[in-house]
C-alpha cells in the first residue's frame, strides 16, 4: 500500500505543496498578527537563526500563537530532533510539521520524517524542516527559547530566541544590538559584542508544557 503512495506523491508532489504553502503564507501574513516565521539551520555547533521569533502580546488569534520555522540540516545531523520551549514561566504548546500526517511525501529522496512527542523522527543530512509550533502566550513580556536537541543526549542543533512583547515593540530590525554597523574607536581594547548580555533570558529558565 506505501509503495502505491510512493508512486503518487513523488518528490514533484512534495515540492509544489511546499509551494503552495509559502505561497499561502505569503497572501495571509500581512492580515496574521498572530505569527512568527525564522528561517535557521541546523549544526553541531548548536546552529543559527537569522532572527528571534517577535509575537506581540494581544495579537493572538483564538488565544494562541504561531512559529514557523524553516531550517536546513547540515551534516552530519541526523536521526532524531526533539523539539521543546523553554522560558520564565510554562507555556502551553504544540509541535507539528508543515505537511498533514500520514501522507507519505518525499523529502529529497527519502521518505519525510515523522512526528511524535514533540520530536522529528528519521530527519536526515541536508533535509528541509518545517516546523510548526502553536503556544498559549504569557501573561507577560519575556524571553523564551524555542530549541531543537539531540533527545538522547541533549546536544542542542538550534536555539531560536522567542520574544513575547508589548505592543509596539517594534520588528525584527529593533532587536540588532546598539551600534552594530558602527566602527569601534581608534585604540580600543577588544571588547565583547554590545548587547550580549541582553539576549540571556530575565530570570530562570524552566520548560514549558
């Protein structure tokens, strides 16, 4: 029976449903207050998001909040990826993926991975992630971390920072540290990066569910 899938879905299927989801996602964003989208990868070294996940406190839709993440897995990534929130207070959420469940799509080559419990099972090196995670939002401003780990070890592949704000926050732009494109004084020491220390968390970090 899966191979009769397999000969319907081919890797064509899997790509114009990808498609059509960014096409969708791009017609609905600007009505969506709702929604974070971060585009990241995933390393040994614990990866990299081109920027946190802004979501503005009242803006939620039916009480919940959305980040999509796109994500590209450098090898030698592979196996599977446990997905999980953590932040100053327990939020309520879910992890899903961009595609419906059960449909045997293809992800290059292979089979797409699976889910179950908040974890991506048999991603392989150089796959495409989508990942979609819905949370109840705080009853107050903070910073979370949104982050994707070896669940065996722990090792973590990707940490995308996750700010909860008041409205008029400001975007993406507003979170670059003071001074970035800024050249340093003639004659000065080397210092640490300016607003290092304002990405840590404000108070302890517990996980969420």
């Amino acid at each position: 029976m899966y191979e009769k899938w397999q000969k319907i879905f081919r890797p064509e299927a899997s790509l114009f449903m990808g498609v059509l989801f960014v096409g969708l996602l791009g017609f609905l964003r600007p009505y969506q207050k709702d929604f974070a989208h971060v585009v990241a990868i995933l390393t040994m070294r614990g990866g990299r998001a081109m920027h946190a996940a802004h979501l503005e406190l009242g803006k939620d839709l039916l009480g919940r909040n959305t980040i999509f993440l796109s994500a590209d897995v450098i090898p030698p990534i592979k196996g599977d990826i446990h997905v999980k929130l953590v932040g100053p207070e327990p939020l309520d959420y879910t992890v899903s993926s961009r595609y419906p469940p059960g449909v045997p799509l293809f992800n290059g080559t292979h089979a797409w991975y699976r889910f179950e419990d908040d974890t991506l099972k048999g991603v392989h090196p150089g796959d495409d992630l989508g990942v979609v995670m819905t949370v109840d939002p705080p009853a107050s401003p903070g910073e979370y971390q949104m982050i994707l780990s070896n669940p065996q070890t722990g090792q973590p592949y990707l940490t995308v920072p996750v700010l909860f704000e008041l409205p008029g926050g400001g975007e993406h732009e507003a979170a670059a540290p003071a001074g970035a494109g800024e050249a340093a004084p003639q004659g000065s020491e080397e210092t640490a990066p300016q607003g290092a220390e304002e990405t840590a968390p404000q108070g302890p970090i517990e996980p969420c569910h």
